[in-house]
C-alpha cells in the first residue's frame, strides 16, 4: 500500500510504504524538517 503523507509543519509531501493496513502507532520523520509525525493523522492521499 503506498500512501502520500502530507507534513503538518513545513507542508511538504512525501510517499510512504506499509505492507500491511495497521497504521495505529506508527510514526514517520518528515526528510525535508526533520519533523516526527503520526502518519495515520496525516495521509493526503492513498496512491495506487
């Protein structure tokens, strides 16, 4: 499954690869501001 995460401090958008559907309680580091953030809280799109 492949996401597109939206950063909630600088805005940028990143892509994100999950194997399985749980998203509960996993984080990501934004490579742009080095910002951690839930990822389930900030999906923008979900990518083919």
């Amino acid at each position: 499954m492949m996401l597109l995460l939206l950063c909630p401090k600088c805005k940028n958008k990143m892509k994100y690869q999950s194997k399985t559907i749980i998203l509960t309680g996993k984080r990501k580091i934004c490579v742009y501001c080095g910002f951690s953030y839930k990822i389930k809280d900030n999906i923008a799109e979900r990518l083919k």
